[in-house]
C-alpha cells in the first residue's frame, strides 16, 4: 500500500527490507522536500537579515513545534536538537553532572535490553565520576520483569533510564506503569529522573510525555524515515531552565568576555555551533508525511496485522517444528513492535544474513548493540527481522520461504 511512496523500491523492485529497527528508508515527499529547501530556501539560521534566512529559520522552528506536537510537549522551547540519540543521551548525561544533580555515589538504574546508546553515557560518568550503574536482568525470554525494577529503586537513585521498545525483543515498555511505580516507592522522598530512550518506540507508537511522567526522552530521526544527523532530546523546561549544558559555544552563548560567558536561553544553550538545518527539515517532512497518510492509528493497525501475521507464520514454520530455532520475542503482540529475533544454536546469524542477502532480503545480525542482554540470556548473537509501513504479508511469505531453504541448507 505504501511501497510505492518509497523510490528505493522502484530502483530495487525485487527488494524485501527488513532492517527497519537500524534505518527506515525514505519516501518521495522527504527526498523531494530536501531537494526543494536546498534549491530554494537554504541558509544559516538566527540572526538572521535577509529573507533566505528568515525562510531557513521558519522551517527550522516548524520542526521543532512538529515534534513537540508529536510527543505532546508544552512547549517547543523543551526540544533540543542534537544528531542522533546516542549524541543526546551524551549530552544529557554529561549536564546532569555537570549541574551537579549526578554525584559520586548517585546511582543509575538501566534495564538489561538497552541499546548501547542508552548505557556507555552512564558507564562514562561510572568510570570518571563514581556514580554506580545497576542493570535490571531480564526474565529468561529477555523481557522486562516490572516486579525486579522495585528492589533496585532505592534512595540513592537519581536516575532511572530505560529503552521504551526493545530493538531486539520488540517488547513495548508500560511507560505509564513505570512512572506509576516511581511515583509509589518515592511518595515521600525525591523521585529519579525518568529518561526514556525512544527511537524504537517513536516510529510505531505515540508518546504523551505529560500522561507517562517523563522527565526526558530522546530518539533519532532517520529511524522514522527523516534522514540521518538529526536526532531529538526533550526535558520539562523546569528542568532544562536549570540544568548546566555540557558543551557550550556558537549559537549557545549570549555573551563572552576575556574571563566568562554567559549561556543563551532555551533551547538555544543546548546547541553548540551551526545546527543541522537540512536534516530539521527532514524530520519536519518525515512527520508531515504521517500525518498525510493519517498519522498513527493507520501505522499502528498495519503493523498489527504484520506482527499476527509473523506470529502465526511462525508457529506454523518447518523452521520452529522440526529444527528447534529459539524466538527471542514476548508472547503477547499486543506488547510488542514489529521486531522478531532468531538464535541458532550451531548456526552463525551472518551465515543466514549473507545468505537472505543473496536472495535481496535485508536483514541484521550480531547482537544489535545490546550485548549485555544477549550475555545475560546466555545467546551469542542473533539474527533481526524488523517491519515498517512499506512491508507486507508477501514480503513475510517470501522470507519464510527463503529462509527455511537457507537453514535446511546449514543444518
């Protein structure tokens, strides 16, 4: 339905991509409305005295009220742009202690299914400033065990950083019910920071800051078909009015003197030199295609019937039936996104992705950047299959079929 809105498959009909979860591909509208802004509109933005500019800044700001829009934040002061996520969860880490609201001793807490991006920021500050990092352990399939999260929630939590949708398991985080939980331990004490990673979460699912209680989120922006270099970090502007950023100069700064500075305002002091005016606009357009396509209630529903459809293609596989692959997935779909992992016990995954790759099936494996999970459920690597709205039943129908091939082949 949607496939003819993407070029790529008109260059490569005979495609099947299934690496969503790492890049989505681009339509029409955003390739096109990148050409148009550099052919028309460009220029460096703020201070701006000539029209270019004034144009260039227009579109920038609109961005930025888009996604505000997107995840329901109050103001688009409270959205800073950064260039991918693991760029925000650096600079988020490294202000929370430079403010000081992360000390030697403070503890973070992460869950065991985080993507890189979401853990070496907070190992950084554990091997330079001696804060401690706990990471819950998953419960034996890889999926998140609410009742754990408790024990560790104690007093010298400051922060409490998690993945919303893992990009191997596919399990959807209860973001709601994680606030709830904090708000229950720490009703009489200083609740943690509740920082969510959301670049799996965002392309497939709305997010209300206000109704879930976080305090910051970021995600990245080529994930939900803008291009690469823009991603997002968004805090409540109470706290961004007070938190200290990490680096500072450009277009951050107000004033500067032979000994000081002084920081700009909001969002402004969070964004150090020329920003990445293309790729705003990216994003701008990544979203105004969503909404032309009627938004997430049609995202949501076509992935639905992709993940039932996945499951039961599944349960009925030759694959599943004779071979005993393991599945790394929650049983119910209703948790989940359109992400399915598969182990092979004697099989190496690059085996069966170099193979499917022959056959133009895109696929990844490895372990995903999230080599403590495949550690604490004993698995080397894996292999990932990951939908978006241009995929189909018939690209899941051929990739069983080439895939049992593949493995009756190795086994």
């Amino acid at each position: 339905m949607f496939r003819k809105d993407f070029p790529v498959f008109s260059h490569h009909p005979d495609l099947i991509y299934l690496d969503n979860a790492s890049t989505m591909q681009k339509p029409e509208s955003v390739i096109r409305g990148i050409t148009e802004y550099l052919s028309t509109s460009y220029a460096n933005i703020h201070r701006w005295s000539y029209d270019l500019s004034e144009q260039s800044e227009v579109l920038y700001e609109a961005s930025k009220k888009k996604v505000a829009q997107y995840i329901w934040a109050k103001d688009s002061a409270e959205i800073i742009y950064t260039y991918n996520s693991t760029y925000a969860a650096n600079l988020l880490a490294q202000s929370l202690r430079k403010s000081g609201w992360l000390k030697q001793g403070d503890t973070v807490v992460l869950n065991a299914s985080d993507h890189h991006a979401n853990i070496v920021p907070w190992l950084i500050l554990k091997e330079e400033w001696y804060i401690n990092v706990k990471i819950i352990p998953p419960y034996s399939n890889g999926t998140f065990d609410y009742d754990a999260l408790k024990t560790f929630l104690t007093s010298d939590v400051r922060c409490l950083s998690m993945t919303a949708a893992s990009n191997v398991t596919g399990e959807c985080i209860d973001l709601k019910r994680i606030s709830e939980i904090l708000d229950e331990v720490y009703s009489s004490g200083v609740r943690p920071y509740f920082v969510v990673d959301a670049s799996q979460y965002i392309p497939h699912f709305p997010v209300d800051v206000n109704t879930m209680g976080i305090d910051f989120l970021f995600f990245t922006g080529h994930k939900i078909m803008a291009d690469t270099g823009i991603g997002v970090l968004y805090g409540k502007k109470h706290l961004l009015k007070e938190l200290q950023p990490a680096w500072c100069w450009g277009g951050a700064i107000n004033e500067v003197h032979e000994d000081s500075y002084t920081p700009a305002g909001l969002p402004f002091r969070f964004e150090p030199g020329t920003p990445h005016i293309v790729w705003a606009v990216s994003l701008l357009l990544a979203l105004e295609y969503i909404e032309n396509i009627w938004g997430y209630p049609v995202l949501i529903q076509h992935e639905a019937e992709l993940v039932q459809y996945m499951l039961l293609k599944i349960e009925q596989s030759k694959a599943f039936k004779e071979w005993k692959y393991l599945l790394l997935w929650p049983s119910d779909g209703s948790k989940r996104i359109g992400v399915f992992t598969f182990y092979f016990p004697s099989i190496h995954p690059h085996d069966v992705a170099d193979m499917l790759a022959d056959e133009w099936i895109a696929v990844r494996s490895w372990h995903h950047c999230t080599q403590p999970l495949h550690e604490l459920i004993q698995v080397p690597a894996s292999l990932r299959v990951s939908f978006a709205l241009y995929n189909s039943k018939e690209d899941i129908d051929v990739f069983f079929e080439k895939f049992e091939i593949i493995l009756s082949r190795l086994s």
